[in-house]
C-alpha cells in the first residue's frame, strides 16, 4: 500500500525563475528562515522538480520561457499531488487582469516582483501553516476546507462551460472493526490505499472529459474517519456520475493487501449535482451526506443521488426530534416483544424486548426512527432506563400469571454497555419488579464488543457474575469473531438476518450459518437464527441442526398483553405444527423423536436435503434452457 510522503525537518520550497539572480537573492532570504530550497530555471524543469521532490511550497515566476508561470501554475493544479500544493505566483503588475488570471488557474496568492524579505516574510509562513491545514497527514489529500475553495472554482468552471459538477461523499462501510481490531498503523495504510484508488478513478474521468486540457481537474479529499469527498468536474449527466460512483465501487473488490494478508472492503457514495441540486459548495457537500445516508439502509456497494424528498424526510426528522421530549415525559415509549422459539416443538423458550414509541398522532413508530434522535439528543440513557424498567415490570406481571417460563432478551447499546452505571440500573430494576437476573439475558453487538476487547470482557464477566446471561447480538458481522468469543462469558450466539434472509438460495450463507452452529457447539452455548421467514428457511436451518430461531414465521413482534394471553392460549407452543427433530447444540444430547441426535447429524440431514433441492430444480433448468 502506498504510504503519505514523511515529514521533513524543515520545509522543502521550490522557486521556478528564469533569472539567475532573484532565484539567488529568493533562496537567500528562505534559507535565512531556516527553510530548505530547490531551484528550477524553467516551467518544464519546475514541474519536473515537483512530481520528484513534492515540496511543501512553490514560487513561480510570472514570465518564463516556454511555459509562462500560469501555465506552470494551471499544470500543477492537474497533478494528482498539486491539487492542494500552495503557490506563490510572483507578478510583474499586480493590475486586475494579472490578479483575476493568477485567482483562474489556481494560484494560492500572489506577490509583486521585485520580492523582498519582507514580503517572503509574510506570505511564506502563512501559506505553510495554510498549506498544512488544507492537507490530511494520513493520505496526503486536501481536508474539506480545500476541497470546498475549489468545488467553488469548479462551479464557475462548469458553468462557462453548460457542464455539471458531482459532488460525492464516500464511506467506508465497516473501517472502524478493521482499525480497531487490527491496528491503527494497518488503518492507516488502508486510507492511503484507498485515496490512491480514488485518485486514479477521478484522473481517469478527466481523462474520458478533457478536464484537464483546460487546467483543471477532479478532486479527492478526505473528510475524516472513514469518509471521503470528491468533485468531479466536466460532466454532461448524472449519468457520467453514476458511471464514476460505479467504478468506485468496483475498485474496492480487488483485496487490500497488508502484512501478508488480504482484506475486503465496501462502501457507500452519496450524489449531488450542481447546478440541479444547489449552487452553494456547502449546500450540495451536505445533499451529498443526505444521501450518503439514504444507501446505508440499502445495504453494502451502493451508491444513491439526492433527491428533494431526502430534505422533507430531514424536516420530519427534525419534527420528531422535537417531540421525543414529550413522549418519554408521557410515557409513550413502550415494548413488544417477538418469541424465540425451540425450532424441534415449537415452544417459546424466550422473547426479544423491542422499542416502539406510541405516537398520538402518527402511531406506531419503530426503533429505527427514534433510537438515533435520542442518542443525537442525549436522551438515550433516560430511554433506556425506561425500557429496562418496562421489561422488568412485564416480566413480573408474566410470572404472577403463571405462564409458562421463558427469559427476556434486552438489547444494550453501545452507550449502554460502557455506561458505568449499566450494572447498578439493571439490579435496580429486576430487584424493584421482584423478578431474577437469570431470567433476563442481554443481547450485545460484535461491534460494541470489539471496540475495546479487554473493557468489554471486564463488563461481560461483572454481568455475568450478577447473574445475567449473555448473548452476542449479528454475530458473524464483525471481524474478530474467533479470535474474541472465546474470551467472553457468553451464553447464546445470534445468527444475523444477513445470513438467514438467502439461506435457501446461496450456498455461502448456508455454509456461514452452519459454521456458527458448529462453532457454537465446541464452546457449548445455544444459538439462535434470526429473522426466519419461510418454511425453506426453517427446514434448512433444523437440518444443519439449528435449536432455536426467531421470525415472523413464527411471530412478530407484539403488545405484552398479546403476548400474554396467547402463551395462556397455546400454553407456550406457537408453531401450528411440530416442526421435524433438531440436533440440540452444546455438549450434552437430547432425544427427538426417540434419535440421539448432534449437530454433525443435522450437517448430514442437510447434505440430503441440499441434494433433494438440486435434484428438484434441474426438470426446471432443462425446460428454461
């Protein structure tokens, strides 16, 4: 991976003059700030000098041979390293034409001729600590600061020319397991790859547009963390656009190679154009993000344009914001609760506690919606001592029933689980509701896991001590997953939906669910599929001998009171019918259907079945072909 220039002891300025003597009389002064200097006598030898030494400033001249000093200028803003490069254009007359011209082709600042020290005195300095600020120290691209002066200058270009500007926010979709898990030196090589790609795309696209014939080019810059902005000039349609964002995307399949090993990544772009979307720099970058994050919820390597309904959803956001307030206050946040059943009777061994907010006027609004408003309003840890406080109380009211018994799953958040008060809360409210810690398990994430490894196994085993159970929540999403489980006190394994939802239909979600159950059995705890939806998905899931899932094939979440009186109906067992015998997971055996039964035997009831399902489908492929 290629890896940002270091930095030098001392600055490093290239003066580019055809005279011999102000080049002398320049370096003097320079050296004398205790600045090192390389000299060009021409704009062709200047531009050479550049590509090789990369100097952290450049003071050209205004008349030279060949090549004149706004020529130099407009060149260096064309190379992939002198798009955020300060330079110095000294003017023989600093008249209106001479300024607008140098402020045209991109020049940083500009100073009369003859210069003296005092003048390099001034601008220099500046310009350095100006030119730090513009550029990121990991990758070496400009921050947003720049990238916004020249998304302007673009505009004007553009516009001279009836052409379009895209405007693009790139995120990396999981970078922070990947730097966090593995290191942040690897992190940071990573970004510095990624900036290379990108830089390649957007000189391809002025390559395919002629931008650069005109001195100007696309741009990348960093804007911090995981996410990139680009600017992407000479555009005809959102059609030119999107064919960028594409071969963005599909740079990313090629491994990331580091210490011997490769990595995969993915990403997500947001789109907006000038001048159809807005004409300010600011107003299109944070189109842009509305967008970026209208393709999270599309799932991994897409990309999306910002559209006028982006803005009214903003405005419902905001409404919403406003109103969460009140609903905690009156007490219009609530729980359903969605079963997790024994896949081989169907008898509901738990449920899952799921946030809903009861609005007045709108209904029910799910946890997707205001979960995010109240961690952006720092009402999350009210929220969710209210929701922990909720599920006790439920509970409670179950086991004066006399129902049949089963456990409650709560979800922690991030915030939650480093909150130090997190233990005290959840005593505090299963004592008050008369209720026990061991009926009660606690769902947490891979990614808030991984966050902090050794923190995370402190907090896990306290809880454990308490006599909670413990579950880890979209396992097999994170990055770490071998290396960590078998550090954590953990009791169930929950197979993400991502794995579940084409079970049926691709093999290497098939081949991960079944690694998780088997991976679940050597450490002895239970696994739970979730977001189980149809009988294939079922079937499949008890031959590779899954125990327990969770699904609308069985139920949605619902109402505590529902749930209640249909546990009374059915006396636990909510499957219509009983579902064929699973291999119980974890170091003891039970006996279905009178078989002794484990889980290698459902990886064998899966061959067969998997063998059925492609026998069965082949009359199909032979009369399609």
């Amino acid at each position: 991976m290629p890896t940002p220039r270091s930095p030098r002891a001392q600055p490093l300025i290239l003066i580019v003059d055809d005279d011999a003597r102000t080049r002398s009389a320049i370096a003097t002064a320079l050296r004398a700030m205790d600045l090192e200097v390389i000299e060009a006598a021409d704009g062709a030898k200047g531009l050479a000098l550049f590509q090789s030494a990369r100097p952290d400033l450049v003071l050209v001249d205004e008349i030279l041979p060949h090549i004149d000093g706004y020529e130099v200028c407009a060149a260096l803003r064309g190379l992939p390293e002198g798009w955020n490069s300060p330079i110095l254009l000294l003017l023989e007359s600093q008249d209106q034409a001479a300024t607008r011209r140098a402020r045209d082709v991109g020049a940083t600042d500009f100073a009369s001729k003859p210069v003296d020290p005092t003048q390099l005195a001034r601008h220099v300095p500046f310009m350095l600590r100006m030119g730090s600020a513009y550029k990121d120290a990991v990758t070496g691209l400009p921050t947003q600061a720049l990238f916004l002066e020249r998304l302007e200058s673009a505009f004007a270009h553009s516009s001279q020319r009836g052409r379009k500007v895209a405007a693009m926010v790139f995120d990396l979709r999981d970078f922070r397991q990947f730097n966090d898990s593995l290191g942040h030196t690897m992190g940071d090589a990573m970004l510095s790859e990624v900036a290379e790609r990108l830089r390649n795309i957007v000189r391809l696209q002025d390559e395919v547009s002629r931008a650069h014939q005109s001195g100007r080019s696309s741009s990348v810059a960093r804007w911090g963390g995981d996410e990139f902005l680009l600017a992407v000039i000479d555009l005809t349609s959102g059609k030119d656009a999107a064919s960028v964002a594409s071969r963005i995307l599909e740079s990313l399949k090629a491994p990331f190679q580091y210490a011997g090993r490769a990595f995969h990544l993915s990403g997500s772009i947001g789109i907006s154009l000038y001048p159809d979307d807005s004409k300010d720099p600011v107003e299109l970058l944070h189109f842009a993000a509305m967008a970026l994050n209208q393709t999270k919820s599309s799932g991994r390597n897409h990309f999306a344009f910002f559209s006028p309904s982006m803005n009214d959803q903003a405005r419902a956001r905001f409404g919403l914001d406003a109103e969460l307030h009140r609903a905690l206050e009156m007490n219009e946040i609530t729980v359903h609760y969605q079963p997790i059943v024994e896949a081989a009777t169907g008898r509901v061994v738990g449920v899952e506690a799921l946030a809903r907010w009861l609005h007045p006027r709108t209904g029910m609004i799910g946890p997707d919606r205001f979960i995010p408003a109240a961690e952006r309003l720092g009402l999350i840890d009210e929220l969710s001592r209210q929701l922990i406080r909720i599920t006790s109380e439920h509970l409670r009211s179950w086991r004066e029933k006399a129902l049949p018994p089963f456990y409650v799953s709560i979800n922690i958040s991030g915030r939650q689980f480093r909150d130090p008060n997190l233990a005290k809360t959840l005593i505090s409210a299963v004592k008050r509701a008369g209720v026990g810690p061991q009926d009660i398990l606690l769902e947490v994430t891979e990614g808030v896991l991984i966050d902090d490894l050794t923190e995370g196994e402190r907090i896990l085993a306290k809880l454990k001590e308490l006599g909670f159970r413990i579950a880890i929540d979209d396992f097999g999403t994170g990055y770490s997953s071998l290396s960590y489980v078998k550090r954590f006190p953990v009791d169930v394994l929950k197979i993400d939906r991502e794995f579940i939802r084409d079970i049926a239909i691709d093999e290497r979600d098939r081949v991960m669910a079944t690694g998780v159950l088997f991976l679940a059995q050597g450490l002895g705890v239970e696994a739970v599929a979730e977001g189980v939806e149809t009988e294939e998905q079922r079937n499949l899931l008890i031959a590779c001998g899954c125990p327990l899932m969770q699904g609308y094939l069985f139920a949605k979440a619902m109402p505590a009171e529902k749930l209640a009186a249909l546990m009374a109906r059915t006396g636990g067992i909510i499957a219509p019918e009983i579902a064929p015998s699973a291999g119980t997971i974890g170091p003891d055996r039970r006996h279905a259907g009178g078989m002794e039964t484990t889980a290698a035997d459902g990886a064998d009831r899966y061959r067969a079945l998997e063998q059925e399902r492609r026998q069965s489908i082949r009359p199909a492929i032979r009369r399609s072909a």
